[in-house]
C-alpha cells in the first residue's frame, strides 16, 4: 500500500536524534477513535478526549448528526518525529494520512515537533481532511482543502468550553511572513506552482479572510457551488469575487494586517468526548505493533525484505499468537513468499477458524497462486473466492474483504456480479477517503448511466491538492460525462482501467 499524499507540510528543520528507548504500546478505544501510543494511561486518555472534543466541534458546526463514527480512525502515535521519518525514510514529515480498501489511519508524533509546531496541529488537520471526506462529497478547490483543514488545526479549546477558532497559525509563522506568491498561482497551480509552505500558510491566510473577516460574506460559498457547478475555476472566481485582481489586493492588504479576528464558539454544553477505555495489548500485538504500522505504510524491494527479517524475529517470540501469526502471513504474502504465508495463516487458522482476516489472507493467497499459473480452473476460482465470501461474513465491515472479494472476479477477468458491486460500494461506504475505491465505485456507476453520482463521487479526488495522476485521471472524466443525461451510453474514457491497487 502505498499512503495517499496527504501530508502536512511541515516545517524544514524539525527535531533530529535517534529513536527514544521502546516503551510500552498501549490503545484508547473512544466512539471515533483507536489510538495507540507509548504514553500513559493518563496522557493517552487526554489525546482521546481532545480528537473527540474536536470531532464535537466539527459536528456541531456541520449537518453530521452525533453518534459513534461508521469505523473509527486508527491513530498511532510514537514518542517522537524521529520515528515517523525514520518510518518513511525522510527528514521532514512529522506526520500524515492514509486510506485505502484497508481502511484508515494517521501517524504522528505524541510529543511537539517544534515550540509552534504541536502534535495537536498535525492531527487536527488531518482528521479534518478525514471528517470532509467521510461525510461531505463535492467539489472543494484545493486551496480550500488545505486551508480549511489548517483554519481548525489550531483550535484552541478553553477552560469555560468555548473554542476560539482563527487564532494566528504559529506554526507557519516563517511562511506567512514571507511576500505572498501570485494569487493565481495559490489559487489554480498549487504547488506546482507554490512551495508547499508558502502553498499552507496562504491557503490558511486566504481561507481565514473569506471566511472570518466580514469582507466578504458569502463570496467563498459562491465561488465554492459555481466550481461544483462545473464552472471553470478561474471564471469562478472571477464572478465571485468581483475579479481576481480586487481579491489579491484586498488579500494583501488583510495579510498584513498587525491583527486579524477570531471566531469565538460558546456551547451550551461543550462537546463532550463520551465514553474511553484504556487497553494494554498482548504480548504479540505490543510486540509487533510498529512493524505492523511500517506494513501499513507499504514498503517495498530492500526495505520489504528487511521487515519480513524482523517480523521473523520477533514473531520468533510469540510464535501461536494470533496477532503474530497475522501479520507475518500478511508480510510473507507481500514479499511473495506464498508458502511461508500458508503457513502462518494456516496455523491461525487451526487456533482462530473464524478470524475475518485471516480466511481473507488464505483465499488472496489461493487468488495469487492461480493467477501466478494462470489457472482457468473455474472450480478453483469458485473455492479461492469461498474463502473471501466467509471472510466478509465473519467481518461484515471490513471495507478490504469486500473490495477484495470485488477484485476477486475481476482478476479472474470476470465482469463482477451485482452482490460483488454491493461490497464495493459497501467499501465506499465505508471508506469514502479511498481515492481508489471513489474511482472503482464510480466507474461501476457510469457503467450504469448514473453519471451525476458518479461525478460526485469522483470529485474530491478530483480537485485533491495531492490527486496526483489519479486525480488528473478523475478531472478528465468529470469532463466527459459531465454534461451526459443519466441513461445515455458512457463514453470509452469514462470506463477506462482504473489503476490495480499494489498488492496487500
């Protein structure tokens, strides 16, 4: 798997020095949440209950009802940054997001990057990519994205339950004292165009004048419905905000302002962070946890073969758990070592008959073996997809055994069925953050003429600041069906491959 690219940009020179000694991994299970960290109880009951106030916010300023979240987001979340660029082999990154068919999770440091930079920040932002994609489907500019998701990393919660939202972003203090770049550039190029820092601080400073300043109201929402609308982004803006060139001037001058407002939220009753239980793990479980996260992450050629070394080892150590006999099955079958992986996974299976994952990795494996001898052998076929059929009813939610029993037809170059369609969009469902699964469901939903959902669907992979070629691949399609009725015959772009997941 490879992480989706939305990571926060962050500071240039962040905290160096080697990995602090291993502590012991615990989890805080809350009604949105699972985070594992090597704090203590009482530190890691206070992170959960900060995610879960944030999520109140974010609830009560949105239509999203309250209640326990579809499936929880997965935060892990190790002592220092020092851990997550060694993870990712590079300086700079002190935390991100991911989601694909496996679902979700963020990784960042459980102690501050820097004086301004918090750990907070990092997490806020990206669980407010998180919330918009779980629950708000449409056509954002980049630049709202991003600045949006920064206007709320900086929350700051007070003592009598207010939160005062729009608070100076210290930790892009360096990039907002900078000239801004052209505001054409910020507003249709990106960072193509822009230094990642510059591209967070202004999108931050421009999100906060559009929408905290009282200078323009209601100028960012018609920009927002004309872009969704299918209007070009730069005639977009032109109408809504009175021309590009008045924008720019105004925004300079807002930028530099010696003070800017704040957005002061009182409840009635302050969002509350519900129930949070504190878990220690097994031995195997704790043991693995971090390999577990590099697996996550993806890794592949030296690197691969360097983690399915030490899953080894230490599995060597907890040899009939059944954590550890998971991920070593899962990290054999990626590094392709099917037979290692039978076995791991067969041992599991003789102390767990039920587990949803690992009947999953049992029929993947056989799916690889056939495809590996090009076997025609529809029988086997039938078996292999058996296994992925018991895997989706002992974990119906599990949004990677449905994609995969999905996948499973096509890789036997079948064109799926209708309950192989429903897990897909099942998936979707439940991981609407997937770039990948947006594009498959909605290449499923152009296949049946619905092109108005299918360009909703495909929408935010669309004008993703981090799409990348699938977004590009997503704009072009947009393009031709969006003027299509629903019911007329889709055009061949439009039903065009969607990249293969790399194998998991």
């Amino acid at each position: 798997m490879r992480p989706l690219a939305l990571c926060v940009a962050l500071l240039a020179s962040l905290l160096a020095g080697a990995v602090p000694a291993r502590a012991e991994w615990r989890r805080a299970v809350s009604n949105h949440f699972v985070i594992y960290s090597e704090a203590s109880d009482e530190d890691l009951r206070t992170v959960a209950a900060r995610l879960e106030r944030f999520d109140g916010l974010l609830r009560r300023l949105t239509p999203v009802p309250a209640g326990n979240a579809v499936s929880r987001l997965t935060v892990y979340m190790p002592r220092s940054v020092a851990a997550i660029e060694q993870l990712l082999g590079r300086r700079g990154v002190g935390g991100f997001y991911s989601a694909d068919s496996t679902g979700t999770f963020a990784v960042a440091p459980r102690l501050s990057i820097s004086d301004d930079f918090e750990a907070d920040v990092v997490l806020f932002h990206e669980y407010m990519h998180h919330f918009m994609l779980q629950h708000f489907s449409t056509a954002y500019p980049p630049w709202f994205i991003e600045g949006y998701a920064e206007l709320f990393a900086n929350a700051r919660f007070e003592r009598d339950g207010s939160i005062v939202i729009g608070s100076f972003a210290d930790h892009r203090g360096m990039a907002l004292r900078a000239p801004p770049p052209p505001l054409r550039d910020l507003l249709f190029r990106g960072t193509r165009a822009v230094d990642p820092g510059l591209y967070y601080a202004n999108a931050w400073a421009l999100t906060h004048y559009l929408l905290i300043s009282d200078e323009r109201t209601g100028q960012l929402n018609r920009y927002v419905g004309l872009v969704a609308a299918g209007r070009a982004p730069e005639s977009a803006a032109e109408e809504a905000f009175g021309g590009i060139d008045a924008l720019e001037r105004d925004f300079r001058r807002y930028r530099r302002a010696p003070r800017i407002p704040t957005l002061l939220i009182r409840f009635d009753q302050a969002p509350e962070p519900g129930p949070i239980a504190i878990e220690s793990l097994g031995r195997g479980e704790e043991n693995l946890l971090w390999q577990l996260v590099e697996y996550r992450t993806g890794v592949r050629g030296g690197a691969l073969q360097n983690l399915v070394r030490r899953v080894r080892a230490r599995a060597a150590a907890t040899p009939d758990d059944p954590a550890t006999l998971q991920l070593l099955s899962d990290v054999e079958a990626l590094a392709g070592n099917l037979a290692e992986a039978t076995r791991a996974v067969d041992a599991l299976l003789a102390l767990q008959p039920s587990a949803p994952r690992a009947l999953l990795r049992k029929g993947l494996i056989e799916i690889e073996l056939l495809e590996r001898g090009r076997v025609a052998d529809r029988p086997r076929w039938v078996a292999a997809r058996g296994w992925l059929r018991r895997a989706n009813l002992a974990g119906p939610d599990d949004p990677f055994a449905l994609f995969q029993y999905f996948r499973a037809f096509e890789r036997e170059g079948m064109r799926p069925p209708p309950p192989a369609v429903a897990a897909l969009e099942r998936a979707f469902e439940l991981v609407p953050q997937s770039f990948e699964l947006r594009q498959r469901f909605a290449r499923e939903l152009i296949r049946a003429r619905r092109f108005r959902e299918a360009a909703n669907v495909l929408a935010p992979v669309a004008y993703s600041a981090h799409g990348g070629a699938r977004g590009a691949a997503a704009a072009r399609i947009i393009d031709a069906i969006r003027a299509l009725p629903d019911g007329a015959e889709p055009p061949p772009l439009a039903l065009a491959p969607v990249p293969e997941p790399e194998s998991r």
